[in-house]
C-alpha cells in the first residue's frame, strides 16, 4: 500500500502509510441562518470526507517528508493507502508530532476534502 500527499498540480510525493484502521468519516458541511419568524433556513449542504490520521513509529527521514506536506498552507492531493481515489484535501485543525526520543516520530493530523 501506498500513501502520496502532495500540492496540487505538482509532483507526486509518496508518504510513510498511516497506522491501520484509517478513521475516515462523512462531514456534513452546511450554512444555516435563523428567519426572524424563527425558521431555519439552510444555505448550503455538501457532504465531504474527513480522515484522522496517525503514524506512529516513523522514522526521522519519513517524518521530514512527512510533516513538509503537512506544513503546506494550501489544497493538497491525498491518495490513501487503501484507495485508488484521489481527493483534494486540506489540514484542517492541528497537527501534532511527537519525538520518543529515538529516532521515531509519531504524527496526527486531520485532513478533510476541499
């Protein structure tokens, strides 16, 4: 199996595949305003993919790799290791990286469909 997370547009950059199971959830995305008479009107539905992602055990060359894709401030392809689908996707929330001390990393981050 093999993960890419990479900008859009650009090479494809192949990643360390995150822990199993991938926790990938359906977001409903919407607007809603109250009328003043009290009814609710909706401006907008989608429903879009959220994956929450975990490496754990990665190495300091895979974590680089890695967390420079994370950094990224803009829309990304995402590829998971158990699909042949491509999204675009975004980080949304934090991204937390975590150093035990020798030569591992563990990584959550949060990436949801554009």
């Amino acid at each position: 199996m093999t993960t890419k997370l990479y900008r859009v547009g650009q090479a494809a950059v192949t990643v360390a595949d995150p822990q199993a199971p991938l926790r990938k959830t359906r977001v409903r995305v919407q607007g809603q305003q109250r009328a003043l008479d009290g009814t609710m009107n909706t401006l907008h539905v989608a429903l879009k993919w959220r994956w929450q992602l975990e490496w754990r055990g990665i190495s300091s060359a895979q974590y680089t790799t890695l967390w420079t894709e994370l950094e990224r401030q803009e829309s990304m392809t995402f590829i998971a290791p158990d699909a042949a689908t491509t999204y675009t996707v975004v980080v949304v929330g934090d991204v937390t990286a975590l150093d035990n001390g020798f030569g591992q990393f563990d990584v959550y981050a949060t990436l949801e469909e554009v």
